[in-house]
C-alpha cells in the first residue's frame, strides 16, 4: 500500500536505514479488516504504524521507567502525542507493548473499529512479527 511505501524508505527497503536495525512489513487481518503493519526497531524504541485505511491516524508514545520502580513494580508513561485524545483502548494497547517488548514503544495506530477483542489480536500479531 501507499503507506508501507511512505513509512519505509527506498534506501530501508533495499538495505538498512542508517539508525534502524531492523523494519518489517506485514498486511495481516485485524477484526476481519485488512490491516497494514510496518515495524521498525531502533536502539531505544520500536515504532509501529497500524493502519486500515493508508493514514497514520493517532499516534502514541509509550514508555517504561523502570529507573524509578521497584522490581517488578515498573511505571510507564503514555502521551498521545498527535490525534484522538482519551481512547483508553488505544493507550491501553501501547502501555501493553511496552511491557511486552521490553522498550519504548511510539505507536501510529489507525483502525476503524479498535475494540478489546481487536486490540488484542493486534497485540498477539505485533508480537508474532518481532524485529526487537
């Protein structure tokens, strides 16, 4: 799609980027919508773009803390830094991947129906294309 093609560079695509150390691209299906998914993994982040319709849509930034906690008792932080404002769902979803993934997390999510079912099935296949 248009957007996989905007969110990785020519020179991504056919080598490296110069800072990313890995990028991945998937069409995969999410509520039975399909769904473009672009991973990049830097040194102290994953950026994730999740769309449905070719647009960024919100995007999240989600970070552990883990200087500050407790063992097993780590804070983070989420700021949605441009789009829908108070979508739990979503916040909820870039907290989630952070803890998952181990790093922070800078999340363009754009799907048209992002229910707890969905966000979930999400999750699991963000996961499952791990370029961390």
């Amino acid at each position: 799609s248009a957007l996989m093609e905007a969110a990785v560079p020519a020179r991504a695509r056919q080598n490296a980027h110069p800072l990313a150390k890995a990028v991945r691209k998937a069409q995969i299906s999410v509520a039975g919508k399909e769904t473009d998914l672009v991973l990049t993994a830097y040194a102290d982040r994953v950026f994730i773009i999740a769309t449905q319709n070719g647009k960024m849509g919100t995007l999240i930034s989600a970070t552990g803390d883990s200087k500050t906690a407790a063992v097993g008792n780590e804070t983070y932080s989420v700021k949605v830094l441009m789009g829908r404002r108070n979508e739990q769902i979503s916040e909820l979803l870039a907290r989630t991947l952070v803890a998952k993934i181990g790093k922070n997390v800078l999340l363009g999510l754009n799907i048209k129906e992002l229910d707890t079912k969905a966000a979930k099935e999400l999750m699991e296949k963000i996961i499952a294309y791990k370029v961390w």
